[in-house]
C-alpha cells in the first residue's frame, strides 16, 4: 500500500511496473523524495504565514498560530507537490543525456527556485533569534533617525547651559574672593574692614551665584527631556508603544535573513538540492524496461488510434462514394429524359425538317440556275468576279449540307456529338453532347473563308472545312491547327 503511494507521487505507472517488478525500488525512492519535500514546504509554508499574520506581544518570540495558518501551509504543501510530481513525471528516458538535459533545463530551473522558496521560511525558523535581533535594532535605528532632529536641540541647548553655568561660576567665584580680599585688607582699598566695596563684590558674588543655580535647573529639565526622547527608543518602550510589531513583517524579515552571515546559504543549497534530487536521479539513472514498456504502450496506443482515424476516413470516403453515385444517377436519369424528349422532338420534327430541306434544295437549283443565267454574260466581262461570287454559292452550299445532322467526333475519349441546328450562315444554335449530357451553343458559317466559328462553353473558336462529304466531316483549328473528325450518325 505505502509502495504503491509512493510509486504514485513519483509519477511512474503502475500497471507498467508490475510487467517490470525489478523498477519499482528506483520509483520508490523517487517518490518518497517528492512527498518529503512536499512535507518540508508545508511545514515551510505554515511558518512562514505565522511570521506574516500572526501577533506578537512583546519580544519573547510566542506566537499565536491559528488553524488558518496551518491550512494555508497544507494548501501550499500540496501545490508543491503536484508541481514536483508533474516535474518529474514529464521527464522521458530517451538513452540520450544530452537531449534529456536540454529537456529537463526549464524544469531544473523551476526547481531550484522552489527549493529557494521552500528553504527561506525554514532558515527564518532557524534564526529566528537572529533575524529579531536584527530587525529590532534595525526598527530601532529608524527611530532614532526619526526623532534626531528632536534630540539635536535639546543636545545644543544643554551644551549652551553648561557654558553658561561654566562662565558664571568662574564670575561668581572671582567676585566672592575679592569680597574676601577687601574684607582682609587685601583689597584695592587696603583696609581691613567691611566696608562698600567689600559689599560690592559681595552682591556681584551672590547675584553670579543664583544665576548658576538658576542655569542648573535649566540643564536639569534639559537632561531630563533628553533622557526621555531618548529612552523612548529602546527596545522595550519600542515594543510597549507597539512599533516594532508594526514593522516587524515577513519582508522585514527576509531582509535580516539575508544581511546575516553566509551560513544560512548552506541550508539554503541543502533544500534546492533536495528539490532537484528526484529530477536528477531519474536524469542519472540509465534507461530501463519501465521505459522500453511505455513507450511500446503509447506506440501501441498511436497506432490504434491512426487505424481508428483511417477506418472512419474509410467510412467517410465510402459515403462520398455513395452519394457520388446517387448523384451520378439523378443526373444520368435526368439526362436520360431530356435526351428522350429531345430525340421526341427531333423525330416530330424530322419530316418537316426533310421538306424543308428539299424546298432549300429547289431554290438553290433554281438560285443556281439564275445565277448561271445572270452571271454567265458577266464571265465574259469579269472572271475574277464570276469565281468569287462561284465560291460563295458552294460555301452556302457548305452550310446547308453541315446542319440538321448528329456529327459524332472520331478518336476522343467520350462519347461527343454535334448537331448544327438551322443552316443559315450567322447565328445559329449548336447543340453539344457530352456522355449524353447536352450543352447548348452558337455557330456561324463564313462563306468568304469558308470557315465554321463555335461558340461553346463561353470560348470562341474558328474551323476551316477541311473535308465535307455526305457522311464525313473535318475541321481544322485555325490556331493550333488541331484537326476534328466527324462522321455522320
């Protein structure tokens, strides 16, 4: 049970594990290193919080650490953890150390920077006497800075008095020995007796004396103003007026931490060790069955999952293919019925279209005979002329033999047919059979070239007549000199 737990919080597989039983201790230690580490930071945490929020009352260090702290520190603890977990989960064994740091150096990052977070509320603990030490003299410090232009009038005052006292006591001293000296005859006057001038001196003496009493009381109230600007900058006036617990806070006291001697920094480094220990040691440690399985599993796993992809593109393309063919037979059904009404209508048509092409017929014999009759003088006079105007009866003639017939294209891939509607020479309407479908279009005869000009399908293309018999027809592209051949259907 506490085997699997730990093999858990190191991130490993079991189900992996138990085809590899011989892996487990490595895991094991892993994830005993995660979840103790994990411990540290709550423990670590929970301080650290009790630093931040808790009340202190004087300098004896008591705390009164709250359920909210330690709550906190679990929240903290578990946060830890699953980043450790996911840290060293995520780190694969490839059997390249080179290629497996340049993977792992964001998260070594990361995890020396957790260790350094984890590590400074438990060196906080350590030197806890220190760290208050130093933030009490610091705060105190402060203090004084503060009121120093308070003291430093009170210093120059009595500084002042004391020189004062000092001169009139040496006035007051000086005129008391010459009043002594007047009384004794030692005097200016020489005689020895009490007299004015004795008196003199006498009342300088006396009025020097209590203007040095006087100064006296003065550097008295001094001192004593001094003393108490003074003593309201200890520590325990400090504490008593609550400043130090005002500014006795977590970044104060990382602040004293870190102005401490270097020792601290040996715990620090002992904590980002530990944190990186369970990434190094699955950095460390060589390539093993645990590794070979799991990968065969995710390869496995990939490639059930392409065959699923491939089976539902299967499927898909399968019912495109359907839909296809249900689309190709609505339109072969649709193209089907117009073909039969077409062909309905051409038959309807067909025995007009054969009287009318035997009247066209008629009149281009009798055209022909009264072109003959007309012209045949005129070829005396003109043959260039007889034979151009020649050309364009039998290029008219062209026109009508080309229309009202199915023409089927000889060589090409589909099944294609044309039928050139009406046999005037402009504006004729073409249609176009491809695979039985019908496109509609526009045809025109040039009888001064003897060309046939198709518009289909929005381009517009010149044939000249290569060949046209009863059943044959070819045409030649005038630009790329591609030849159609036709036969008649």
């Amino acid at each position: 049970m506490i085997e699997d737990f730990f093999i858990w919080c190191s991130g490993a597989k079991k189900q992996i594990l138990d085809e590899c039983p011989i892996e487990k201790g490595k895991f094991v230690g892993i994830g005993m290193a995660v979840f103790f580490v994990s411990i540290l930071s709550m423990i670590s945490s929970s301080f650290f919080i009790t630093y931040a929020f808790a009340r202190k009352d004087s300098s004896d260090l008591s705390f009164n650490i709250q359920w909210e702290y330690i709550a906190c520190g679990v929240l903290w603890g578990v946060i830890i953890f699953t980043l450790d977990r996911n840290i060293v989960a995520t780190i694969r064994k490839t059997g390249n150390f080179k290629d497996e740091i340049k993977k792992a150096y964001p998260r070594i990052f990361l995890a020396f920077f957790i260790g350094i977070v984890v590590s400074t509320p438990l060196e906080m603990k350590f030197f806890e006497k220190e760290i208050t030490q130093k933030v009490e003299e610091e705060i105190r410090k402060e203090q004084i800075r503060q009121n120093k232009e308070q003291v430093i009038p009170i210093e120059n005052q009595i500084l002042s008095v004391k020189s004062q006292i000092k001169e009139n006591t040496s006035l007051r001293d000086s005129a008391y020995q010459n009043a002594l000296a007047e009384k004794n005859g030692n005097g200016l006057t020489g005689i020895k007796k009490y007299g004015p001038k004795a008196k003199e001196w006498e009342s300088k003496s006396f009025k020097y004396g209590d203007l040095v009493d006087s100064l006296n009381s003065d550097l008295i109230r001094l001192n004593a103003s001094l003393m108490n600007a003074q003593s309201g900058i200890s520590i325990d006036s400090l504490y008593a007026a609550g400043v130090i617990q005002k500014y006795d806070g977590a970044e104060a006291r990382v602040k004293a931490l870190y102005s401490l001697s270097g020792f601290h920094f040996v715990i620090t480094l002992l904590f980002v060790a530990l944190e990186i220990l369970p990434l190094m040691v699955k950095l460390m440690i060589p390539r093993g069955p645990y590794d070979e399985i799991l990968d065969r599993k995710e390869y496995e796993i990939y490639i059930e999952q392409k065959r699923i992809i491939s089976d539902k593109n299967s499927e898909i393309n399968k019912l495109l293919e359907e839909i296809s063919q249900m689309t190709k037979l609505k339109s072969d059904t649709r193209i089907a019925i117009q073909k039969t009404k077409l062909d309905a209508e051409i038959k309807a048509n067909e025995v007009l279209l054969n009287d009318i092409a035997q009247k066209q017929a008629n009149l281009a014999k009798i055209a022909v005979k009264k072109w003959y009759d007309t012209e045949l003088g005129k070829l005396k006079q003109d043959t260039q002329y007889q034979y151009a105007k020649t050309k364009n009866i039998i290029n008219s003639v062209y026109a009508q033999k080309i229309s009202d017939v199915f023409w089927k294209q000889k060589g090409a891939v589909d099944k294609i047919e044309y039928y050139f509607r009406n046999g005037s020479l402009t504006d004729n309407e073409l249609l176009y059979f491809e695979n039985d479908q019908v496109n509609k279009g526009k045809w025109n005869y040039n009888k001064i070239k003897d060309e046939v000009e198709i518009d289909l399908h929005g381009n517009r293309l010149n044939y000249s007549i290569s060949e046209l018999t009863q059943d044959k027809l070819t045409l030649t592209d005038k630009i790329n000199n591609d030849i159609l051949q036709f036969e008649k259907v």
